[in-house]
C-alpha cells in the first residue's frame, strides 16, 4: 500500500545474504548426516567432495561470521540513509534537484525503520507478556498479593515519515507525486489509530486530485470509517452513517475501471440492506446493487479477467448473490417469496446464476424450518434448470426437508425421484456425460454417489417396515412390501454392479427371496451370483 510509485532501489547486500545463507544451510544439512531425510537419500555434491568434516565444521564458522559482518553492514547502511535523508531535508528546494522523488524515498527509509522498530518492540512485548503470565499464575495460585498489570501492546509510530510527506505536500504541490504522499499519509494516520486526521487527509485527497489513480481508494476508506459502526452508536446513528457511506460509495462508481469498483456495488447493496431491517423497501435498492455486482462480474468472466484483481473483484459475486436470496426470504419484504424470486430469474432470462440464488433461498428457508418454503424454492430450481449439474444435490435436500418436517412419505417418494432421474442410466447422467464442464468428473461422481445411496437407503427402509408389520398383529401386505424390496435390489444390482455396497444388497436380495417369498429358484441363482460375483469382498 505504501508508496506505489515510489524510485525502486536496488540492495545488493540482501543477495549476498540470502546466497551465504542457503550455503550455511546446506552445510548444516551435510553435517546432520541426513537425519530426517533417511527416506529419500540425496548424492553428495561434488562441490564439498575433497572436504572433511572438521574442514566443513571450519567453513560453516567462516560463513557464520561473514554473515554478521554483512548484517552489521546493513544497519550501517540503513543509518547512514537515513544520516544523508536528514541532510537533504535541511537543504532549500534550489540546492537539490528531484527533491519530491527524494523526499518519497526518505519517507520510505522512516516507514522502514518505524516497522523495524515496532518488530522489535512486539519481540519485548512478547516476552514480557510470557512473563506477565507466569505472574499472573502466581498470583491466581496465591503467591503474589498483588495482581500484576499487563504490558502495553506497541503500537506503530509514523510521525516522522508523515511529517516528510507533509514537506513534500507544502514545498512541492506542482509535484505528480503529491497524492502518492497524501495517499501514503491518510493510511498511516489510520494505521496509528488517528481516525479523524486519516479521515480528513483521504478527504483532501478527493478535493485535490479527484482523479487521481488513489481517488477511488479515498472515497472507499472514507466510506468505511462510516459503514461500520462503533459500540456505542444508537440506532440513529448507525442509519445517519450508512446514509453517508452510501453517498460515498456511488462515488467510487465514477471510477469503473478500478477493483474497488466492484467492491462499492456490492458495500451499496450491503448498505441497503442493513437499512431494509426497519425499511423493507430498501430491499429494492439491495437487490438491484447486489444484481450488479453479479453482472459486472460475470461480464470480466465472459472477457477472461475474474483471476485480474487490478480489474474486477470476482470475490465479492458469491457473497451479493446469497444476499439477493436473503432479500427475497424476509417475509417482510415479499409475502411469496419464491414466486417474486421465480418471476425475477425468468425477467432476467433465466441467467446461470439464478440457480445460486433459488438454491440459496431454499437453504435459508431449511435453517430457519420452514420446510414448505425450503422445498418450493429447490423445486422452482429444478423446473427452471432440469439440466443443473448439481441437481441431484438439490434433489436430496427436497427429500431431508420433508423428512425434517415429518412427511417421512414424501422424503421416501422424493428419494425414489433422485434415483430414478440421476442414476449412471439416466438420461440426464449421460447429457452430463457429453457436456464440456470442468468440473465434470466430480458432477457425474455426486450424481452416482447420491443417486445409490437413495436407492440404497430406500430399499433397506421398506425391509425395516416389511419386517416390523411381519412382527405386528397386522402382518397384511407384507409379501407386496418384501416384493418390493426384491425389485429395489435388482434396480441396484443392475445400476451400481460394482459399488461396495453391492455385495450386501445381493445378499438380501437372496435372504428376501429364500426365506420370505419362497421363490427358491430365484434364490438358489442370486446365491450362486453372491459366491462367484463378489470373491474379493
């Protein structure tokens, strides 16, 4: 974030390092004889061939002191900067050419040892705070009398940094580089905890270089400092704020070829409709930012630039289209839901995404058990998308919701239904066969797996019930029960020959017939198939 069009600069000694380094490793590495690696020995390098091991023990000692000599050259150099930056800086505009460019890199060298400096002060308070530990354990266990007091947790110090911005920004306002030091100002302020001053530097930035390349960043920060609340903020409060971020969310709309572009279309529709919880007719103004969102990102997919975050942020589209759901869902908002839901895929034409957005709803209605809901808005999905690659998916989840909502009926239909449209012969299975999906291997594997385990469980459900009528007083209709459990397994045996479970079903295919329908024949040979068609199981 900090400085983007600052003068790089190149360190050679942080080569150097990095090269002894790796060597001191694999020096070490030699002289520990390859523990931990016994399982994939490596050839000796004839690099260290000629040399014994008290001769490598003697270079290891060299490379560690030259690597400290090197380190020390670095604080050296790191001082002696920042020693000429303070010689610069007492210097007038006149006597020093490129000064604005130079007054970035020494601001640079200030935020550089400011984080160096914090490193080593969260190091101290680290330890300190083990210590404080220790005390503290004292005193809960009655050793101490009195309680310690915790250490202070560092914070970052940019002051000086800031303050060479600040000269650049008075001594050098003709400079292209003044929104990089306002830019570089306002988050630092923010990152020392300086809301207010960050706040009113992003601000200045907006005013003086509305388009700069930052200006969208500006308005996104100030946005921010709004769109979240504080603890003590009344409900007043919080609507007054969003209203403000709103109004500087859609001015990062005039920026469109920026990520946060993206980012502030879907922070409107989240705005929105946090305000929809005492206003449902914000739900409108939600829906139509969070649909924007979708679109602009599904237009970068269509060019090929979801993966280029300096153009589109792809991210926020799964969050915007579960948003759009939860909108539709608020009884407040929409007294029929999934109809409103169902008449907005179609007006939009039925895009890929309105299958997000059904299936979504039908998950949110499932959470909070309002089961009739849930499986209306799973069933628009599969009557507007039969061809949904996850449709088997969408199917299982009608049939746990009636069995949630007690309809244990239906859930035993409904399971019969994924079986029967998305089994390995099914003709959907085999359009999902000819399609070009990337995903395809994992589509056809989930519609297998969901497709024989509702079969499975069927069939198995019905011999519980055979069984537990052939144990009642009322033992009418058990034969049909068990002839049904025989027809089951056969559809399974002639579908899943192969699945592990195949073995098992084959087996109480055989049993049913032998000892509860008396078709011995037909026994002896699913006997017979067990024996020969399952030797390894």
């Amino acid at each position: 974030m900090i400085g983007r069009r600052m003068i790089p600069v190149k360190i050679h000694w942080r080569t150097s390092i990095w090269t002894l380094i790796v060597l001191m490793a694999f020096g070490f590495l030699l002289l520990a004889g390859g523990k931990g690696m016994a399982q994939q020995p490596v050839p000796p390098d004839s690099l260290f061939k000629g040399f014994s091991v008290d001769e490598l023990v003697k270079l290891r000692r060299l490379l560690a002191k030259q690597r400290e000599a090197l380190l020390r050259e670095q604080e050296r150099s790191r001082e002696k900067g920042l020693e000429i930056s303070k010689d610069f800086i007492s210097k007038t505009k006149e006597e020093s050419a490129n000064q604005d460019k130079i007054l970035i890199r020494i601001a640079e060298y200030y935020v550089e040892e400011a984080q160096r400096q914090l490193d080593e002060a969260h190091e101290a308070y680290e330890k300190a705070y083990d210590e404080y530990e220790k005390l503290y354990q004292a005193y809960q266990a009655g050793k101490l009398k009195k309680e310690p007091e915790p250490p202070r947790e560092p914070k970052p110090n940019y002051e000086k940094a800031i303050a060479i911005y600040d000269i650049l920004i008075k001594n050098f306002p003709e400079s292209d580089l003044v929104d990089d030091a306002y830019y570089n100002k306002a988050y630092l302020l923010g990152e020392m905890g300086e809301d207010e001053a960050s706040r009113q530097t992003w601000q200045a930035l907006i005013d003086k270089f509305p388009e700069s390349e930052f200006a969208a960043e500006a308005y996104m920060k100030l946005a921010e400092s709004y769109f979240y609340p504080q603890p003590e903020d009344s409900k007043e409060v919080i609507k007054q704020k969003l209203h403000k971020a709103i109004q500087l969310y859609k001015n990062v709309l005039r920026y469109k070829d920026t990520p946060r572009y993206d980012e502030a279309l879907y922070k409107l529709g989240w705005s929105y409709y946090r305000l929809a919880a005492d206003e449902p007719e914000r739900y409108t103004d939600a829906i139509v930012y969070f649909l924007a969102v979708v679109k602009d990102v599904e237009r970068a997919k269509a060019a090929g630039l979801e993966k280029n975050r300096e153009v589109v942020r792809a991210d926020v589209e799964p969050e915007a289209l579960e948003y759009i759901a939860a909108s539709f869902v608020d009884p407040n908002y929409q007294k029929s839901g999934v109809n409103n839901a169902r008449d907005f895929v179609l007006r939009l034409g039925k895009p890929d995404y309105g299958q997000k957005i059904l299936e979504h709803m039908g998950d949110r209605y499932a959470k909070i058990t309002m089961w009739d809901n849930a499986v209306a808005a799973y069933q628009t999905l599969l009557e507007l998308y039969p061809d949904y690659a996850y449709a088997p998916s969408i199917q299982k989840k009608i049939a746990d919701a009636y069995l949630a909502a007690a309809q244990p009926e239906k859930a035993f239909q409904e399971r019969l239904k994924l079986f029967r449209t998305y089994n390995p012969k099914s003709d959907w299975y085999a359009s999902m066969e000819q399609r070009d999906l990337p995903d395809r291997i994992d589509v056809l594997d989930n519609a297998y797996r969901l497709s024989e385990e509702a079969l499975r469980i069927t069939m198995y459900s019905i011999l519980s019930q055979a069984k537990a009528r052939e144990e009642s007083e009322d033992t009418s209709g058990v034969k049909d029960l068990y002839a049904q459990v025989v027809d089951l397994a056969r559809q399974y045996i002639d579908n899943f020959p192969t699945d592990d479970h195949a073995y098992e079903v084959n087996w109480t295919l055989a049993l049913v017939l032998d000892t509860k329908l008396g078709r011995f024949r037909e026994a002896f040979e699913e006997y017979l198939r067990v024996s020969n068609d399952y030797l390894e199981t």
